[in-house]
C-alpha cells in the first residue's frame, strides 16, 4: 500500500526531502514505517530517538496500524525556555 511521509521542520535537512511516497505492507505498525524510513534515509537515524510521529495529524505510539492513505509526519516537538 501507498502513504505519504512528511518530514518537517528540521527532518527534512536530515532525510534531504520534505515529503515522500512509500509503498508498505498491508498491516504494517508505524514502527515498521519508521525502520524502512530509516532504512532509506540512514542520517534520520542520528536523530530517530528525538522524532515525534503523528498519522494523519495526530500523535501516535509507534505500535499503531498505519492504513492505505495515511499520511505519517515526522517530527521535533518544538520548545524553548
């Protein structure tokens, strides 16, 4: 199945895209979406531990089921002091 990954922000200079389609197994968790990101774009992994994820907007756990059509983000929360 087919689903958009959106890097914002700063992830985008890591994965050198802003967005990107990627074609996953039927029944896969968003922590399998996470391994094949990495996989394909190995200097998000200097950073992996940091990523906030959100489907389709929405903050999720990493044991999610992604669906055909999702939309997955990825993410640093932003804060200041």
């Amino acid at each position: 199945m087919e689903i958009k990954i959106v890097f914002v922000g700063e992830v985008s200079r890591y994965a050198h895209a802003q967005e990107v389609q990627l074609t996953i197994t039927d029944g896969s968790l968003v922590s399998d979406v996470l391994r094949s990101v990495l996989d394909s774009y190995p200097d998000i992994s200097m950073i992996s531990k940091y990523l906030f994820i959100a489907v389709n907007g929405n903050l999720v756990p990493r044991h999610q089921m992604v669906l055909p059509g999702d939309e997955i983000s990825f993410f640093f929360r932003s804060g200041g002091g």
